[in-house]
C-alpha cells in the first residue's frame, strides 16, 4: 500500500526534534556532575529550564506539523546497528500519537520538576535528584520518539532503571532499597515477554522499524486472530503489564511510593506507567489483526480496575491511597484498549495525567505540612491550615471520581460508553470499579481535610501551606483538571467536536486497512448516551454522599493499628495478601533453591574442581622440590640424560 510516513529533509527541524531529548540529557549530565557543589538555585534552574525548553520546543514542532498539512515524517540521524538484514536506524518518528505523548510528557514534567525544588529543597542530595529527574525525562521521550522497537525498548528500560534510583533515592532506609529492587525485578519479568515480541517482530516481518513493520501487518496474509500475531500482542502485552502495573505484576507499584512525592507523581502521571498505554497504541494494527488478545487486554484490564479499587478502600497512607487509584485507572486504559477504544485510552491517559500529578503533588505539600506524617488517621480538618492545596485536591477528586464537567467525567464517560457498547458486563464492572473509586477519594478527602486535626500538637504547630514553587504548579494542574475534558466533548452535544479523536485519526489508518472494524466510533443513539452519562454521575455522587455521612456526619475514624478487624476488612486491607503469596510460591522456593545451587554446585563442584587444581598444584610442588638437591654432579647427569633422550627420540621419531 501507499506509504504514508515521509523522511523529513529539514535540517533545522531535525535539529529542535534532536534537541527535545539532549536537553533533559544535558541537565542530568550537568548537575549530576555538580552533585553537592553547584548552588541548590543553580541546580533547580537547570533542571527546570531544560524541561521546559524541551516543552516549548515541542510545541513549536507541534504547531509546525498541524501547519503543514499533518503529514507523519521520520528523523534519520544515522545507522545504528547494521548486522546482514537487520537495518536499525537511531531515528525518530513525528505523527500525531508522538506529539501527543511529547507534549504530555514535557509539559507535566516540567511541573514536576518546579514543584521539586520546593519540596526538595532542603535535601542534601538535591544536584543527584534533579540530575535523576531529568534522566527519566530523557529516557521518556526517546521512549515515545523513537521510530523502531529497539529505540522504543531503549528508553522503555532506561525508565526502568531511573524508576530504580528514585524510588530507592533514600538509600540509607533498607525498605526503600527493597521496594526499589522490587519494582526493578517485577519490570525485568514483564520487558522479557517485550523482548520476545520484538524478536518475533522481526521474524516475522523482517523489521522492527514502524512504517515498515505497519506497512508489512496491513496487508498481512495470515488472516485474523493467526497464532503468530497472538503470540506478538501476548508479549508485547506481557511488557505493558510489567510497566503499567495490571495483574499480576502490580505490587511493585504501590510500594514504589518510598521514593519523593515528586517522584511518585511523575511516574503515576506523565511518564512510566503509561508506556505500556503507548506502545498498544503505537503498535494498534498488530492488535487489530488479534481480537484475542484484546478481549485477553480487557478482562485483564478490568479485573485490575475492580481489584486495585477495593483494596484502595482500606488504605490509610495518603500516597497509597493514590497508588492503588493509578493502579485502578490504569486497568480502565487497558479496558478500553481492549474494546478497541484506543483514542477513548489515550484521552484517559491525558485526563489522568492532569489529575494524577495534581493529587499527588497536593498529598506532597500535606506531607510537607504533617512534618513526613503519611497516615490520615493522624489528619483532619487540614483545610483551614492548607487552602490551596485543599481546593485544588478537591478539583483533583472532583476530576477522577468523574463529576462534571471536571476531565475525568469526559474520559471515564467516553470509555465506559465504548464498554457498554462492547460488553454490558465490562461496563457493570467498571461502573463498581468508578463507585469505589468516587467512595475511597471522597473518604481521603474528608478524613484529610475535615472535621479535627488529630494529629500531634507539635505536627499541629508546624502547619502551614507550602510555597509558591509548590502551590504554583496545583493552580496549574487544577486548572488543566477542570478544562482538560473539553478536548473530547460527547457527541450527544455536537457532531465532530472531539478535538482528541479527530486529531488522532490518522494513526489508525493501517489498522482500519488490516481489519476494518478494529477502530470503530461509538454508534449510540442520544438517548443511551444521556442515560450512561446520568449513570455515571450519578454513581459517583452516590459514592460521595456515603462518603460524606460516614466520615463527616458520623465522625468515623478507620481503626488504629492493632485493632481486630472484620474478616473481609482485614483482607483488603492487608491487600489479599498477594505479596505473601508471591512471597510463599515465587520468592521463597527461588531462595531455597538458590541455596542448593549454593551448597551443591558451587561449594560442592565448581570450589571442589577449582581447589583440586590447587592442591594438585601443592603436591606435585612438595613432590618435585627434592630434585633441587643443589648437587651439581646431579645436575650434570639428569642434563646429559636428557640430550640423550631427544637425540632417540629424534632418530627412531623423527
């Protein structure tokens, strides 16, 4: 078929696009270098500027793409691994989706990064978190930049790897380390099942390049559902669900709140979890060639959203709480991935990215007031105390829990509507998933914000709103929360005003020619939609209005550690116990049997064959030193000997 990807012959362009990566680069090298001796102010600046530099950038690269016509092009720089017919270029590809990802990502960053220095202000590795920062904001965009696969797993294991050093950026705190190595090793078992579907990729099509692996899929003569194109979408999934935390690999997520909160809130909302969102998205025509794989996408999906929700019900750490609604709402992006909804993913994706980071940084300055106190039981009635940061956690809420006309209620609306569409079953479960949802942020809301302070008359003593570089970027982040859902307005209220939909259009366009009913709008008629809108609302007011009775009229406080809990209660609250399971049938028996391994093969064998070398060694040293007599008559003898013997040898042998 036609190819709809162009090189781009622009230098300068190729230029602004090169330097959208290099400048977080740079900040990382720079600070990380000057770790401890540049100034905290210098530090900051540097750190701050690059990112915003990159966004600015990208939103002139933006405005020069819509300028000419939209039309994808890639950025060739050079060859980068030419091994016989593997041709991978260090290349970028500029289409809707990357802009897309490109302004999210340097945008949100950017506030990340002005709230920090704020928050991390008196740390006294300030140069090494910056430095960090800006490395996870170099590997995101080459993430979501690159034009192959291998560029794209790249970036996906430099996140990783930057996930690592912050979340154990306190290092000398061991549960920190250990939550630190968790999320690595949970990632390593989900970027394998990646790097097996890119292997199968290229075998396949004889590419990992997107225009030509695209090219390849949309005249694919397998057919549909063909257990190659199975096994790619499994893989590639099972990578997704490593990075964006779904069932089973999502423990690692919730702990990786032991990093900074400004950590916390960039990995939740603006680059690591939604790799995995991305790259199903980027790759949509290999999905729409595996209707399989997608209902496999949403029942996972959803199972996550319900599960993550309820145990977010019971939580008390104010970060925590968040964790499992980023969990929750990440398996709402894979449910819509999975009815074929990808831009409907993709808007949630943008909402949440709003929201997400707003809370977040809203329970940083909470923290920031409490003096480092995470548990709301020790809150309460902190509205007085913290203004801003109140309103704007309560837009924040407002905007997940999918009351209008705040972002979430356009993405959860649209998304759920395309479920109903698909499965009325789905919907149920997410509708339960959106009630809990509304209840669990409501209850962190109420039990933060209202009735007493029962915390410590010293934490007490101590409150106060956070800065400017703070409160700053909660304005922001509330603002874009409030307006951000007006990108994809409801058909119900005029025809082709979803702003969002139409500008990504074009990225289905191979998907549409391999399987023509793979992306498909909504077909509901005014009224289903109106109903599903007053259901969706109308849940969540509910969830708030329980909320609202139990922990404000009623004056319930959760139960203090210690206290016997209901059966059910204890469960979700200890969180089904799936760590200790993991803990019983993954981690222990790999423990024992790597002490085996241990005591057997490598005291046993490999110390056994290498000590026997040694003693051999000793002996025939013991055995030989008698013939150093220092006789010289001996000598003499053993030497004429030995002429004698190679003078045979050399006649009768040779």
């Amino acid at each position: 078929m036609q190819e709809i990807v162009m090189p781009l012959n622009n230098q300068g362009m190729a230029l602004l696009c090169l330097l959208v990566p290099l400048l977080p680069l740079a900040g990382f090298i720079i600070n990380g270098l000057g770790n401890r001796t540049i100034p905290k102010g210098l530090v900051s600046f540097i750190g701050c500027s690059t990112v915003l530099a990159s966004f600015l950038i990208t939103a002139y690269i933006f405005l020069d793409f819509t300028a000419n016509g939209s039309r994808a092009y890639t950025v060739d720089f050079y060859d980068w691994i030419s091994v016989g017919s593997m041709q991978i270029g260090f290349s970028f590809l500029i289409d809707q989706l990357t802009l897309f990802m490109m302004l999210m990502v340097t945008g949100i960053g950017f506030f990340i990064h002005l709230y920090s220095a704020g928050y991390m202000s008196h740390d006294e590795n300030f140069g090494k978190f910056f430095s960090f920062i800006n490395l996870f904001m170099f590997s995101m965009l080459l993430l979501v930049m690159g034009s192959n696969y291998v560029m794209m797993f790249v970036g996906w294991e430099g996140v990783g790897l930057c996930s690592y050093l912050l979340i154990g950026f306190w290092n000398k705190n061991t549960n920190y380390n250990n939550a630190a190595k968790k999320a690595f090793v949970m990632n390593r078992i989900g970027d394998l099942g990646f790097l097996l579907g890119i292997f199968l990729i290229f075998m396949t099509f004889g590419s990992v390049s997107y225009p030509q692996v695209f090219a390849e899929a949309a005249g694919y003569t397998g057919g549909i559902d063909s257990t190659v194109m199975i096994a790619i979408t499994l893989l590639l999934f099972v990578g997704a669900m490593g990075k964006s935390a779904q069932l089973p690999l999502f423990t690692w997520l919730p702990d990786a709140m032991a990093g900074p909160t400004p950590v916390s809130a960039l990995i939740h909302a603006a680059t690591m979890v939604t790799a995995g969102i991305y790259m199903v998205v980027r790759s949509n025509v290999l999905y729409a060639l595996a209707p399989t794989t997608m209902e496999i996408i949403a029942i996972v999906g959803v199972a996550t959203a319900v599960l993550a929700a309820t145990i977010g019900l019971a939580q008390n750490d104010i970060k925590k709480v968040l964790a499992y609604s980023t969990v929750s709402q990440l398996g709402y992006m894979f449910l819509a991935l999975g009815v074929m909804a990808f831009s409907s993913s993709l808007f949630h994706v943008l909402t949440h990215a709003f929201f997400k980071a707003l809370l977040f940084l809203g329970a940083g300055s909470v923290i920031h007031a409490m003096s480092n106190e995470q548990d709301i039981r020790s809150m309460g009635g902190l509205r007085k105390y913290l203004p801003i940061t109140f309103v704007t956690f309560l837009i924040g809420t407002l905007a997940i829990a999918g009351i209008p006309p705040f972002a979430g209620f356009f993405s959860k609306d649209e998304l759920l509507a395309h479920v109903w569409e698909y499965n009325k079953v789905l919907w149920a479960l997410g509708m339960l998933a959106s009630f809990m949802t509304s209840f669990y942020m409501f209850r962190l809301v109420f039990l933060t914000f209202f009735g007493t302070f029962r915390g410590t008359v010293e934490q007490k003593s101590h409150l106060h709103e956070s800065p400017i570089s703070m409160t700053l970027p909660l304005i922001v982040l509330a603002i874009l929360s409030t307006v951000g859902g007006f990108l994809g307005i409801p058909a119900v209220f005029g025809e082709n005003s979803h702003v969002l939909q139409n500008y990504l259009a074009p990225i289905y366009t191979y998907a549409r020619v391999a399987n023509a009913a793979a992306v498909e709008p909504l077909h509901l008629d005014h009224a289903t939609e109106w109903m599903l809108m007053g259901l969706s609302v109308g849940v969540a007011v509910i969830a708030a209005i329980i909320a609202y009775v139990m922990y404000v009229s009623k004056k319930t406080v959760p139960a203090t550690e210690g206290t016997k809990l209901a059966p059910l209660h204890n469960l979700v609250y200890h969180k089904y116990y799936i760590d200790e399971l993991y803990n019983a049938i993954i981690v222990r028996p790999i423990m024992w049997l790597s002490g085996v391994f241990h005591r057997v093969l490598d005291v046993v064998v490999v110390d056994g064959i290498v000590n026997s070398f040694g003693r051999l060694t000793m002996l025939s040293g013991r055995t030989l030193r008698f013939a150093q007599s220092g006789a010289i008559g001996f000598y003499l003898l053993v030497m004429v000997c030995s002429i004698v013997l190679i003078l045979f040898l050399n006649f009768f042998i040779g």
